[in-house]
C-alpha cells in the first residue's frame, strides 16, 4: 500500500500540470467555441524563448516578464491576424487554422532560438523529500510538489478570476451565446483578446514547469497534447473539468504504467490516457462537466 500511494501521488502531481495545460485550451474554447490545436505549440515556444533570453545574458528575474510580454503580444497577433478575419466560418475551418498555426508557431521558434535541446533550471531540486521519506517511506520529489503548487494556484486563481469577476461574467455569457452577449454590450473582440492573451500566460506556465521537467525541446508539444485526454474526460468547456480530468489522467496513467505495464512490455504510460478516453468518449462523449447539447431535428 506504501508503494500504492506513493505511485498515485507522483501520477495527482503531474495531474495538477496536465490540468494546467489543459486550461489554456479550455479558456480560449469558451470564449470562442474554438479548439486551439496550437496551444502545445504555444507551451513549447515559451518554454524555448524563456531559454533563449537566459542565453543572451538575461537575468531569471528579467527573462520572465519579457517572456509573457513575447506571449501576450503572439496570442494577440494570433486571435488578430489568423482567427478574427474567420469569425462566422465553419468551426472545421478554425480548427484546420490552427493545426496550421501550430506548425507555424513550432518552425518559428526554432528558427528563431535554434532546435538543440536545453536543459532549464527554475531552482527547484528534483530529489525525495526528506521528511515525508522518514515519517512514511514514501519518496514524493520536491520538484513534483512544487510545480503542482505553482500549477494549483495559477488554475485556483484563474477560475476565481473566470467565475467571480465581470470580466469572467461576460467570458460566460460569450460562450453561451455570442450574438446575445453583442446585443446587451459586450464587447466580444476585447473578451477574445483577453482570453487568448491569458492562454499566452498559461502557457508561458506550462512550458517552464515541462521545460524543467523533461528539458525544453521539439518533444514538449506532445506532452502538451496529453491535455487532450484531460479534455476529452473533463469536459472541453469546463474549467473544473480540467482540473479532475487532468488528475484521473495524471494517476491513471503511472498506476497503469507500474501494475499493467509488465503485462504488456512496458511503455504504457504513452498511450493509456488516449486508450482511457476513447473508452470515456463511448460512455459519455460530453466529458464529466461538458454541457449535454440536444439538437432537434
């Protein structure tokens, strides 16, 4: 049983991370009804660009706000120049725009910041914590709890921010119904900039704690893609959704790898959140907090 939950603390700690992700999805489909395909893309570009200052001399202090001002700026190029001119047209064809977008975004930055992979480090000391091992055996990483901390308290906030505020109020409204949020006065293309310019900041989020994690190259894009089965069981316009969906994928996916992986050679670990939410999507294809549409024909 020790061994039990120490495998299903380390998967609720990656969990939190995936839940982050995955909010950076989330707002911009409320606010749009658009699946943001380059959202991964966007967590891999921060990551890179972050790296990339530190190498030309700036300081950790310096290197982040000029970051999220590079992501800001970028999302609202992006909802400008790529979605807004698509406004009204078939949601296939947004979607199409950014997978587009998304290889875009990826040969961009590596042009402009090259394709070697680098390491980054955020101070936080990948190693057991010492008294958690002494009182219960139990290794649980530092780095772990302290990313998943960082990760809980920007998505706590950020649905306070969502739900408690007028600027949250009118995200709602948007999303249930862009012609009447017009008509009583909200302003639609400030809501859209505002969302996409908090998805830059997410992802700025997501690819330092990824970026430490696994190193800052090419391969962050697909870990960012796992929010995918995160979505698909929580619900793709539902924050708390993101939030659980990302913690049963987190746990699911290290107690598979640790008690069906002999079974099966190994390696499950890849792919059994996608195997899991294909199975979900045949018993609930809304997610657990997904809004049930009923279409009249």
């Amino acid at each position: 049983m020790q061994f039990f939950f120490e495998v299903l603390i380390g998967g609720l700690l990656s969990g939190v991370m995936y839940s982050l992700v995955a909010l950076g999805f989330v707002l911009i489909y409320k606010a749009s009804g658009v699946f943001n395909f380059a959202q991964s893309a966007m967590v891999f570009f921060a990551a890179l660009t972050y790296v990339g200052l530190l190498e030309h001399g700036l300081s950790p202090w310096v290197a982040v706000p000029a970051t999220l001002a590079v992501m800001i700026l970028l999302a609202l190029v992006v909802e400008r120049v790529v979605l807004r001119p698509l406004v009204n047209q078939p949601q296939i064809t947004l979607f199409m725009a950014t997978i587009g977008l998304t290889f875009f975004i990826e040969g961009l930055a590596q042009i402009v910041w090259g394709a070697n992979v680098r390491g980054l480090d955020l101070g936080l000391e990948d190693a057991p914590l010492e008294w958690l091992t002494d009182k219960t055996g139990m290794n649980v990483s530092k780095f772990d709890l302290a990313a998943a901390g960082v990760a809980a308290m920007l998505v706590t906030l950020l649905a306070l921010f969502f739900s408690r505020t007028r600027i949250g109020r009118a995200l709602r409204a948007v999303a249930d119904d862009h012609q009447a949020a017009l008509a009583v006065g909200i302003p639609l293309k400030q809501i859209w900039a505002i969302v996409w310019s908090v998805a830059g900041a997410v992802a700025l989020v997501a690819g330092l704690l990824w970026g430490a994690r696994n190193g800052v190259q090419y391969a962050l894009t697909f870990v960012a893609l796992k929010a995918l089965p995160v979505l698909i069981l929580g619900g793709f316009d539902s924050v708390p959704g993101a939030i659980v969906g990302g913690l049963i994928i987190g746990a699911s996916e290290k107690l598979a790898e640790v008690y069906l992986g002999p079974y099966v050679g190994g390696g499950i670990e890849g792919w059994f959140p996608y195997v899991l939410a294909l199975a979900f999507l045949l018993i609930r294809p809304e997610g657990l907090f997904g809004e049930k549409i009923i279409r009249r024909i």
